[in-house]
C-alpha cells in the first residue's frame, strides 16, 4: 500500500492543476480509489454531488468492492 501512496503523490506532483479522472489512465484511477475512496476530489463534484469515474471499469470495480463488502460483512 505505501508504492500505491508513493505513486499517487508522484502523480499529483506531475500534474500542475487538479487531476482529471478522463485524463489519467485506469491505473491511477484503480490507485486513487483504493487510497482515497470514492469521495476523492478526483471522482466527486462537490457542487452537483455526482461520481463520475470516467471508465466503465473503475465504476464495476467500485460497485464489485461495495458488494464484497456487504456481502461479507452481513
């Protein structure tokens, strides 16, 4: 988990402005999931309260952690 950490905050530094989840590819988004969630600034507008995750196979992956995770827990 600290290379994912390492890694994000490499990517951070790289980019001037915000990240933009439709500029960054499926890896760095898989990354910023798993460190910040999907309430990160990437994912989350805070003004229309919407996710938006940019590739269909992140948005699966969130939906397949949150069924885990329900299912598991009970």
């Amino acid at each position: 988990m600290l290379v994912e950490i390492k890694e994000l905050e490499i990517l951070r530094k790289a980019q001037l402005s915000e990240l933009d989840v439709h500029q960054i590819g499926i890896s760095a988004c898989r990354i910023i999931l798993q460190i910040e969630g999907p309430y990160s600034p990437v994912f989350y507008n805070e003004i229309t309260r919407e996710k938006n995750f940019g590739h269909a196979t992140i948005l699966f992956e969130y939906y397949w952690i949150s069924l885990s995770f329900l299912m598991s827990d009970g």
